[in-house]
C-alpha cells in the first residue's frame, strides 16, 4: 500500500503560477515550489520523479539483498533513503 498518491506525477509550469507538481490526471496539486530561479524548476523535477525514484531504489534493494553486490555502505543509505520515503 502506497502512503503517498500514486505516480506518476508530472511537472509544469506556466505564466500565472510557480512551478507545479501534479498527479498523473492532473486533478490534484502534489506541490507548489515557489521561486523565480532555475533551482526552483531543478526541485519541482525531482520531486516530480519522487515516485519513480522510489521504486527503482526498491527494486534494487530488493535484487541486491539477496546476492550481496553493492557495498554495506550503499545498501545501508539506500534503505534509509526508502525509509525516508515512505515516512518511516
């Protein structure tokens, strides 16, 4: 079960707003980043592949953890970041 709305989520921006992340139907505002430089747009784009970045990180770690590849060090940050994630 996903604590968060589902991706994927997309970015946008127009002349009247900031820059926007949405739900994949665009029904619903996932953010409001707000700022007039290029670092705002570079956040809204990362969060907007928040979802995607989640599971990829998961499929990982649920690959790795079996055949032991990456180092101790890369598979301990790449579970706290999923925990982070999912608010744990």
């Amino acid at each position: 079960m996903n604590a968060h709305t589902p991706g994927p989520w997309t970015f946008e921006v127009d002349e009247w707003h900031p820059c926007y992340v949405r739900n994949q139907y665009k029904t619903a505002i996932i953010a409001q980043v707000v700022g007039d430089s290029a670092e705002t747009e570079w956040n809204a784009h990362l969060i907007a592949a928040s979802p995607d970045l989640l599971e990829a990180a998961r499929m990982i770690a649920d690959e790795c953890a079996d055949v032991n590849v990456p180092s101790l060090g890369a598979m301990v940050k790449l579970c706290a970041a999923i925990a982070k994630a999912e608010g744990k």
